[in-house]
C-alpha cells in the first residue's frame, strides 16, 4: 500500500508501505504525525495478498487517529465499485477495502466521519507498467493480438492517473463537503476493438483480437510471461470484472 500525505501547505510526501516496516506503528505515527491530509491508495500489485494489504490499511486507521487527531481533516482512500456475492474472491483492491470500511467504521466511528472513498477504474498508464497483461501481444511473427477475457464490443472503463490527483486536490479544498461520502472518479469508455483502431491509427500496427475466457486468460501469463499463479488470478478477476460492469458505475 502507498501513503500519501500533506499538510496545509499542500507539500506531498509518499511513505512505500509494502514491506515489514510498515507494521511498525512507531514509524507511522512519525510519519503522519500532523498531517492535514492522507490519501491511500492501493498497491497490490507489489503486494499480492488481500489480507496484509487489510493489515496495512488498519494499521493506517488506527494510528492516524492518535497521531493526527488533532490535525486530520480526510483521509481519502481509493477503491473499486463493489460487485456483490463474492463473484470475485481474490480480487485484492476489492476484498482488502470492503473489510477496511466495514470493521473501521464499527470500531473506529471517527474515521468514519471524517472517511472519503473514491472509485476508481483502470489507469491508462496501465498501459506501460503492465503491457503484458494490457497491451498488444505478439503470438507469432509478425502478427500481433490483444488479448481480454472480455467480448470484443465490451465498454471497458479507463481514467489518467492526473484525473486522480485532480480530484483529491479538490476534496483537499473543502474536505467538509466530501466526509462519509463515496466519489465515483469520471471514466472513459473504450472496447478493445477501439483499441485496436487506435494502435492502427497512431503507430500503424495492424492486429486483432482475441477473447479468452476468464481460465485461459489467468493460464495464458503464467505460461507465456512466467506470472505468479495468485498475480495471474488477480489480474484474470480485474479484468473480468469489467465484462459484468462491476470496476466503474
């Protein structure tokens, strides 16, 4: 999980919470001791495991409210839109801040108050930091394919990682406004063969598309890429989430 923190004077600091110091709860009350504003967002693709992420976000929790009671204005924390029933057990930004809200909000009925979701969807800088699983693959020579376990026409929802800060910028500016609420981050809707328009258009590059299921898509990066089976299965659930409409409303 990735920390960061500001103060009135808006001068951002960024605390890498995924390794064993972050559960040291002296580290972290230096670290956010007062802070006007903490923004949490969701590293799980470092991370990998639902319940440390869990972890890390309480530990979060609880000691932001002693070492920045006095100070804390929001605490802004960034997920999914929840699919009901469980569809997507292992699904980590899903499973790790549906826990977080719910046992925090009991527990903790200050965090509550002064608490802001907000939902993300994709990032198009996806893009370069995971071209393997959002990128054009080359299956043989010369020929190139995009690879979803979605249907070629489904409406896939993207944003920029600037959007983002943009919007927690303007929830710093009346932190009031945005307590105890969920703010849905505007998206772009794009299907994989608009996709496929694009990369022709800008870089000339003809390829085609092919529609895996949700088991052949998780199979596919562990075989190809030598993926870790739990990171293909997180991946495989993300991307089939988008086929339900389940990442953006």
């Amino acid at each position: 999980m990735q920390l960061i923190f500001a103060g009135r004077s808006h001068c951002w600091s960024t605390f890498e919470a995924a390794n064993r110091r972050f559960q040291r709860r002296k580290l972290l009350r230096q670290v956010v001791a007062g802070c006007n504003f903490i923004f949490a967002i969701t590293n799980f693709f470092v991370t990998q495991d639902a319940d440390r992420e869990y972890q890390q976000g309480r530990a979060i929790a609880e000691v932001v409210l002693t070492a920045a009671l006095e100070t804390l204005e929001v605490f802004i924390w960034s997920s999914l839109r929840i699919l009901a029933n469980g569809q997507f057990p292992i699904t980590i930004c899903t499973i790790s801040t549906v826990k977080l809200k719910s046992q925090t909000s009991s527990s903790l009925p200050l965090y509550r108050i002064l608490y802001t979701e907000v939902w993300l969807s994709a990032f198009y800088q996806n893009y370069l930091h995971l071209p393997t699983v959002y990128g054009l693959q080359k299956t043989s020579p010369g020929r190139y394919c995009l690879i979803y376990p979605v249907n070629p026409g489904t409406k896939m929802p993207f944003t920029w990682v600037r959007d983002l800060g943009r919007l927690v910028l303007k929830i710093m500016e009346d932190p009031a406004r945005f307590h105890a609420k969920t703010v849905s981050l505007v998206s772009e809707f794009i299907s994989p063969m608009d996709q496929l328009g694009i990369w022709k258009k800008e870089v000339s590059v003809q390829a085609q598309f092919e529609s895996l299921s949700k088991e052949a898509y998780e199979k596919r990066p562990i075989d190809v890429h030598g993926y870790d089976p739990k990171f293909a299965l997180t991946m495989a659930e993300n991307m089939t989430r988008v086929e339900v409409g389940a990442l953006n409303g």
